[in-house]
C-alpha cells in the first residue's frame, strides 16, 4: 500500500470539494503537470488523504481499483472512486501524517504527492 496526500482546492472554490467529498473520489482537474502526476500512480488499496489549504488534513479513503476515470469537462477531470471514505470531525495537523512541521498558514504546493516513509514507519 502507498500513501499520497492531494490538495481539495477549496481555495478556487468549493465545487471540487464538494463533489469529491459527495462520490466519493480523489480527482484532479485540468491538464496534467508536475504537480500532480502522482495520481497516476495510484493503485487499488492505496490510502489518499485530503488537504485543505490553511485548515490541515480534512479527510481519507482508499483506492477501489488501479483503474481510473477520465471526464471530457471544463475543466478536464481525472477520478479514482475511493473506499472507507472518511471526514475527520476535526482537521489533523500536517505533521501527524508526515511527521514534520508545514508551517503556520502553509500551503500543499503540489495538487497530489505520494507519501514516504514516516506514513508506513507509524501504520497510518
């Protein structure tokens, strides 16, 4: 199993959000670049958590297949439906996922990233 962390964007509005939360999926909207090509590397069983800018890890749920979807909109949508899907009563820091400190008011600079080693080393 691997871990990845993507951003829910709420900062360009709560529509994503929403509609993640709601299906649920982890998706990710418009063309592909660096900061999130890591979603295709998710596989069927894979945990993913979701960021909020500003508020912390606001969600979890796990891969249903290594398949994913792909929805010709505006933008352009890439989905993986998610499993065991979860919102936390209260935001976890950060730091409890990934054990290190983002900083006050941080940002996830990247839509998607897979997670090291800390994740496995404390069975999150």
């Amino acid at each position: 199993m691997s871990f990845f962390m993507i951003n829910t964007d709420r900062a360009n509005g709560e529509d994503h959000e929403q509609e993640m939360f709601a299906a649920p999926k982890a998706s990710i909207y418009g063309s592909v670049t660096g900061a999130n090509e890591a979603f295709f590397d998710m596989k069927k069983g894979d945990m993913v958590f979701f960021y909020r800018d500003d508020v912390g890890v606001v969600a979890y749920g796990f891969v249903e297949q290594d398949v994913f979807e792909e929805f010709n909109t505006t933008p352009y949508e890439y989905s993986h439906h998610l499993l065991n899907f979860h919102v936390f009563d209260e935001p976890l820091d950060y730091e409890c996922i990934v054990g290190k400190p983002m900083g006050i008011g941080a940002c996830w600079k990247r839509n998607v990233s897979k997670l090291g080693k800390y994740v496995k080393d404390n069975n999150l």
